[in-house]
C-alpha cells in the first residue's frame, strides 16, 4: 500500500538495532536516501578482482551490507584514493539451477553514494566472466531494487514473505535448519504428530516474517 502511494517503506528489527554495527548501517542507508553522504563519481575509480582477498572482501561486507558477508567466488571491488568504496559478488546461483550465476552482495562504504559504480562493475563482470544468465534478490524490508533496471535486469516476481525463529534474545535462525525432518535431532522435545511450528512453540520458539523479496534476472541477448 505504501508503495503504491509512491512511498518507500523501511522494516528496521530490533536486533538490528540493538547491534552497534548493524544500527551504524542503517544510519548510512537513512542518510543516504535523504541525500547526506559523500558522492562519488565511478569514472575516477579502479575496479579491482579480489577473489583471492576473502577476507579481506568479508569484512567490508560485515561493516557496511546488512547481510553481512556470504559464500560468493567472484568478487570485484572499486577503490577510491587507495580505500575499497564498492563490492560486488557473484557465484553459483544457491536457489534457482536455472541460472549460471547468482548476484550476491552490492553494497557501498557506508556514508558513500558512489554514482555508476555498480554498473561499472556490472560491466566488468560481464565482459570477463561472459555470463549467459544471472538472478539475483533484493530484500523487500529495505530495497526496492530499483538499480537493477539500469544494468538490464528484469524483474520477475514478488516472492512470499518469509520468517525467521529465535529464543529469548538470541539471534534469528533460519527456518531451514528447522525443516520438520530434522527436529527430532534438534529440539529438547519432539512430537512426530504435531506441525513444525506446533513443535517449535513447544519448545519455546516464536517467529518473525520479512517482506519477501524481489526476484531480479538478466539474460544475454542473443545476437541477430
């Protein structure tokens, strides 16, 4: 409903909040889409390959994407006066095996908007991995995606919201690690007769739903 009325909605979880460096990203994000961060322009900067720089690359995905880092292959970064600015990773495609890669991360240094970097290393990607297809996922919580329509990506649906247990004050966990199957290898107290979730509340459980995501995806155009 807000989206129709042309408003950009943001979901901010309290366990984000409750994290300094979760809470520093979402301030950077805030500030950026009110115009308050430090502009750069792509064409001054060096698109550098940083696969063999994991962790290196893991660590500016843990202080400036909300995601955090992930289990990429490619990864390309820009460089702004000796410091990395911009990230982008690909791999495997984890959900779909109808698509040869899969975007991962995008993000900038928080406090930076750098204008045409991701296109710049979108086509850096394109030009030396020579991908066929390529889907990728933007978190509806806080992104609408909007940038994809400028590298050629198409957008495909709208998935389903989907949710998240945790305990107290613990960190959310994954709803697949606690797929029917494999509580009774998990959970203190486990009936076969009840549902999932019956079983999770049981043990003391609740959950929390996202936004669902956006799904993005870019085919090579065949050449006539």
């Amino acid at each position: 409903k807000m989206e129709e009325q042309g408003y950009q909605l943001f979901h901010i979880r309290e366990d984000h909040l409750l994290c300094p460096l979760k809470k520093d990203i979402w301030k950077s994000v805030l500030l950026n889409k009110c115009g308050f961060s430090n502009k750069v322009h792509a064409r001054k900067l060096q698109v550098v390959n940083l696969n063999g720089y994991q962790d290196f690359v893991k660590v500016f995905l843990e202080e400036n994407h909300l995601q955090g880092s992930d289990k990429s292959t490619i990864k390309l970064g820009l460089f702004f006066e000796g410091e990395l600015v911009t990230v982008m990773t690909f791999g495997n495609s984890r959900f779909n095996k109808n698509y040869q890669f899969e975007m991962h991360r995008f993000c900038n240094k928080k406090g930076h908007q750098i204008v045409g970097g991701a296109s710049k290393l979108w086509s850096y990607f394109v030009r030396n991995y020579f991908p066929e297809s390529v889907i990728t996922y933007a978190d509806r919580r806080y992104y609408g995606g909007s940038f994809y329509d400028t590298l050629g990506f198409t957008k495909v649906e709208a998935s389903t919201p989907n949710y998240f247990y945790f305990k107290g004050k613990n960190k959310l966990l994954s709803r697949i690690q606690f797929q029917k199957h494999k509580l009774q290898n998990i959970l203190e107290t486990f009936d076969p007769n009840l549902t999932e979730w019956e079983n999770m509340q049981l043990n003391g459980y609740n959950r929390i739903w996202d936004c669902g995501n956006y799904v993005f995806e870019w085919r090579k155009k065949e050449t006539p």
